[in-house]
C-alpha cells in the first residue's frame, strides 16, 4: 500500500503545490530499484532524469518528478531519478548524519507512484563523494545514462566537497547539448519545503505542519511487543526519524494482515522509539512480533 493517500485534513494542499492525484496513483508500479547505472536496461535509457537526496519525498520532490515525466511523456522516452542509497554525511560526518524521514524501500515505492520508470540509488561511497562535480555529470548523465534532459531542484549540490550546483550543472549540461532544469523550492506555510525544515517540524511534534510540506502523513513501521489491558506495545525500527515524545492522534495498520484497514487511535510515544497505542475491544490487535504501521495525523494537546 502506497504511502501517498491524500491526507486527512488538507488545510489548502492542492495539486499545483505537489498534491497527488488518485490518476497519478494509478501509474503501474513495475518499476525497480537499481543501484548501478550499468544495471539499467538500454531501453530505459536516453530519457528524462530527475536527481536529487528526495529523503521523505516531498511535496517539493513530486514536483520534480513531475516535471520529468511530462518531459518524457511528450518525447515517447523514460522518465527516471538518480538518488542515493543513504546521506552523504553518513560517510563524512556518521555523528551528524541526519535521520531519515522514510526508508529507500518507501522512497523508491513512493517516486514510482510519482510517475518514475526507474530509480536508480547510487551507493554513497568515498570514491562517490571525491567524484569531481563535472565528471559525475559527464560519465555518470551523460554518458552512462545517456539523459537527454536532466531535472534538478535549485538547492542541488553535487560532486567532491558538494562543490557542484545547479548552475553548473546546467553549463555543463548546455556544453553537451542536455537541456537541465532548475525548478525553484516550492514554498508552503512562509517557507521553502525542504527535508531538512521537514526534521525540525517532526522533532518539535509539529506532525500536522510535517504533513502539509510532505504533502502525506509521517509514517513509521514497529515491531509489536505486547498486548496488555487495551494497549499495544510497539518498538520503532531504527532508521526512519521518530516524533518528539508525547501523546498523538495515529491511524494504524496492521502490516501482517491481508486486511490493511486504517484505525484512528491514539498513542503515547516515549524517548527511545517506542509507542503505547491505545486498543479498543473492537480493534484487531496484530501477534506479537507483527508489524504495524503508524501515521502521525496530529499531537494531542498536554492535559487534553
């Protein structure tokens, strides 16, 4: 199940701002992940690549997927996205690496959805980070994937020491003869979307405001504890970024059924990733060790 459904209150979310429609939804998913350009079939090269990090896929990032399937589908070619199995500063600087707002499983589920033949995940490596920015495009775009046009947000950096922007991203392209567009940061609430404000407002508990700039709810998958007394007891996996600490409105899915039904509920989430969510009698309560999925629809107020 994808994790694009419209949000439960949209507060003004629209299409023109990265919204995703129930047609965009219906887009076949065959689509793969690919974690080398030489792995990527001949047939689906020469097309439209969308690059960027596009952690959470935001509503910023859809936007630029957008643009390259409309590119693709007027020139009868692929439309695909280069991305990065994990953030830079993972390598570069482990204690700073910022948390990850989905998993690359979600994210590649999530930029198919958007309307991506392919992605293809490059492995974040020293050799990767020291690539001079020129030579990333011109082997890496250019050559290997053969890009006819590339699509870039404006804060894109690239290449050794993050040296590369979109400006010279699009000089180098212009030598070659490779359209490259900028699209600007969309803004939302008097400010620009981005992953990074996306961190801020999830770690404050802000996760209505996290939804409006993710354009879907903040998502976590948990491993189920214990059953007690009308409560669930569920651990976060380690990896995607946890909520402050506090009690939230959740809808819940029970991951290990075939029955995937959304039930509103609440839960108390603690400080080391782990949730105490609220079972009603009616509620079908997973096995211990089943997987759930919680979505963050809002905070509850202290003392409501």
């Amino acid at each position: 199940m994808s994790l694009l459904r419209p949000l439960a209150r949209t507060d003004g979310w629209s299409k023109s701002a990265g919204a995703i429609s129930a047609g965009d939804l219906s887009r076949p998913t065959g689509a793969r992940l690919h974690s080398g350009v030489d792995e990527l079939p001949p047939a689906l090269r020469g097309g439209i690549v969308a690059i960027g990090q596009f952690d959470g896929v935001h509503r910023g990032h859809r936007e630029l997927v957008s643009r390259a399937r409309r590119r693709a589908d007027e020139l009868s070619v692929a439309a695909g996205v280069v991305t990065f199995s994990r953030h830079p500063a993972s390598l570069l600087r482990p204690l700073e690496e910022p948390p990850s707002l989905c998993t690359l499983q979600d994210k590649v589920e999530m930029l198919v959805d958007c309307g991506a033949d392919f992605v293809i995940a490059l492995p974040v490596s020293a050799q990767l980070l020291q690539t001079p920015p020129a030579d990333f495009v011109t082997t890496t775009l250019l050559r290997d994937l053969q890009a006819r046009s590339i699509v870039v947000g404006a804060n894109f950096r690239f290449g050794h020491k993050a040296a590369g922007d979109a400006g010279l991203l699009r000089e180098i392209g212009r030598a070659h003869g490779t359209d490259v567009v900028i699209v600007d940061l969309l803004d939302v609430d008097e400010g620009p979307v981005s992953s990074t404000r996306i961190r801020g407002l999830i770690a404050a508990g802000h996760v209505h405001a996290a939804a409006r700039l993710l354009g879907r709810e903040h998502c976590l998958d948990s491993v189920v504890t214990a059953h007690r007394q009308g409560v669930i007891t569920a651990c976060f996996h380690a990896g995607v970024m946890s909520p402050a600490p506090g009690v939230y409105e959740v809808a819940v899915e029970d991951l290990t059924s075939l029955n995937r039904t959304r039930r509103a509920t609440t839960a108390t989430i603690g400080p080391a990733r782990a949730a105490r969510i609220l079972a009603s009698p009616s509620f079908a309560r997973p096995p211990v060790d089943g997987q759930m999925r919680l979505s963050f629809l809002g905070r509850v107020p202290a003392g409501a």
